[in-house]
C-alpha cells in the first residue's frame, strides 16, 4: 500500500513559513502584493480567485482585484496590465484564466512584466527555466517538485514520465524534473504505447483531465504516482486523472484528489509573490 501524500497539511505547513517571511519582509517596508486580473464572469474563476485572496489574506500578501466585464477589448485589458506593470507596489500580477474570446490570451500574459510574472507564463521565464536561471516557475508544477521534495522523494536519475504536455503543467514540469536530473518522457494523446512507456516510470504524473485515466497495469510495483488532474466525475465528486483505489496498491507514494497537488499550486503561488516582492526591492 502506497503513503498518501497529505498535500493539504503540507500546503498549511507552507502557508505558515511564508507567514514568517512575510513579517521579516515587512519589518524591511517590503509588502508583497498580488494584483489579480479577471476578465468576465467565469464561476469556476470566481472560486479560484476567492482562494487565492484568502491565502494572501491569510499570510498577510496585500491583494487587489480588477474585474473587467466580459465585452472587454483587448487595449483595455493591455492598458490596465501596463499600469499594474508600472505600479511600484504591486510585486506580482496573475491573469486569471480563461478569458472570453475574441481576448488573446498569449498576447495579456506577454505584456505582464517578467519580473511580475508570479504564473511564470512569459517567454522569459520560460526560457530562463529552459537554460536553468533564476525565474518564476508556474505553480502547480513547483507545488510538484515541492511535494518530491518534502516527501524526500529522489528525483535524480530517476525515469520520470508525464502524462500531458501543456503549457502550465506538463511542459514546465518537465524542465523542472530535467534540472534535477530525471530523465524524462513526455506522452500526450499521439503517444504510441503509452501503457509501455508508463510502466517503465519510477515517477509517473498524470496531467491529462480524464478520471480513471491511469490504471493499475500502467504503473510498475513501488513507482510514485502524482496526480495533478481535477475531474468531476458522475456523481459531481471531485476526482484526479488516477485510479486511486487499484493503483494505490502498487505504488510507493500517491497524491489523492482533492488534497494532493491542488492545495500545493496555491501555495506555490504564494512564494512566488514573495519572492517577485523580495527580488524587486533587491
Ligand atoms: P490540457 O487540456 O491543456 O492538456 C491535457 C494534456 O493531456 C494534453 O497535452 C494532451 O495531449 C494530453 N492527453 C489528452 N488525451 C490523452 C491521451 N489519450 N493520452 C495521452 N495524453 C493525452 O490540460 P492542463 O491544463 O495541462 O491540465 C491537465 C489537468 O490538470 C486538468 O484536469 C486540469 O484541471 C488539471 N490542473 C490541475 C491543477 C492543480 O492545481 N491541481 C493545475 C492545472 C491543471
């Protein structure tokens, strides 16, 4: 039987010493603060957002929102990201996401300062991680490396398979587990012998967004399986991209859904609001 990984008591752990940082900083006159940008009146985005303002709330991060109604024009979105860019005490800016089409998405997180980016979704930061500098790392996949860490849980050299090559989850999860010396796979839907390829990984993560994607034939004796999917599943329960019930009889470690990686990308988003704070005044 696999140890389950207790995402949310880590979270809270995490939560606590970001606490503590917070104060040191604010006896330096540093105040970190989130600006959040919402476009529209998603109501899945309204829950995130609302988290998200607790958790500053809760470390003590200033947070400002800026709701902009859905038939919103791209220059206004551009104009406001401008000013947030320009404004010496905001340290980080989050575009929350999705926003209503015909908006560009790409083209609002591009215009987001680099140095503000805590959602490490601009090119720069994504090339610094690629070339291994310093930069923001977007959160779930930093709230991942956290939980391997935490649970001191080896990455190098160890075969690490991802299911799932997005640009906020498989992707820069890959570059993370590359600069701790894994080697890697990434599978997406092309991926010819998936249950082959997944079979051989000591580290098997499921980023896909389909319940009982992962089954038990697909993963070897003691790997560890981290589930990053956020399924609802007939009965409106919130489930993972893994069949927790059989393969938690053979893997090592395993992150349930909810409680595993959800509360963690949260958190990570916290420490990256920090340190654009910490680096900024720097
Ligand atoms: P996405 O839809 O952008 O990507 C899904 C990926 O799955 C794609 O790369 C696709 O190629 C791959 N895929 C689809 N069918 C496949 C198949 N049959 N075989 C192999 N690969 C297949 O999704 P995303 O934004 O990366 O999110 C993935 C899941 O993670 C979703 O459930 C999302 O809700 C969840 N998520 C959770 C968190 C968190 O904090 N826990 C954060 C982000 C995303």
């Amino acid at each position: 039987m696999a140890t389950i990984i207790d995402g949310k008591a880590l979270a809270k752990k995490i939560r606590l010493e970001l606490k503590e940082k917070v104060k040191d900083l604010n006896n330096k006159n540093i105040y970190p603060k989130l600006a959040v940008i919402m476009v529209g009146d998603d109501k899945a985005s309204q829950v995130y957002v609302k988290n998200k303002s607790k958790a500053c709330n809760e470390i003590g991060i200033d947070f400002e929102e800026f709701l902009l109604p859905s038939n919103t024009n791209m220059e206004t979105l551009l104009n406001l990201i401008e000013v947030l860019n320009n404004r010496e005490d905001i340290s980080g800016i989050l575009l929350q996401s999705p926003i209503p089409e015909p908006l560009n998405i790409r083209e609002a997180f591009n215009k987001i300062s680099y140095k503000k980016d805590v959602d490490g979704f601009h090119p720069i930061n994504v090339g610094k991680l690629a070339i291994g500098e310093e930069c923001f790392v977007s959160c779930t996949p930093l709230g991942v490396i956290k939980i391997l860490d935490e649970y001191n849980i080896p990455i190098d050299g160890k075969n690490a398979v991802i299911i799932g090559r997005s640009n906020i989850v498989g992707k820069p999860l890959s570059q993370c587990l590359l600069n701790r010396n894994a080697t890697i796979t990434v599978c997406h839907s092309k991926t010819k012998n998936l249950e082959m390829i997944c079979k051989n990984a000591d580290i098997l993560i499921a980023a896909v967004g389909r319940q009982k994607f992962v089954t038990e034939n697909m993963v070897k004796d003691g790997a560890v399986v981290i589930d990053v999917g956020i399924n609802r599943n007939e009965q409106g329960k919130l489930v993972g991209d893994v069949d927790f019930e059989n393969v938690e009889k053979k893997a090592s470690y395993i992150t349930p859904v909810p409680g595993g990686v959800g509360p963690m990308t949260v958190a990570m988003l916290m420490n990256n609001v920090i340190e654009a704070a910490t680096r900024q005044k720097n």
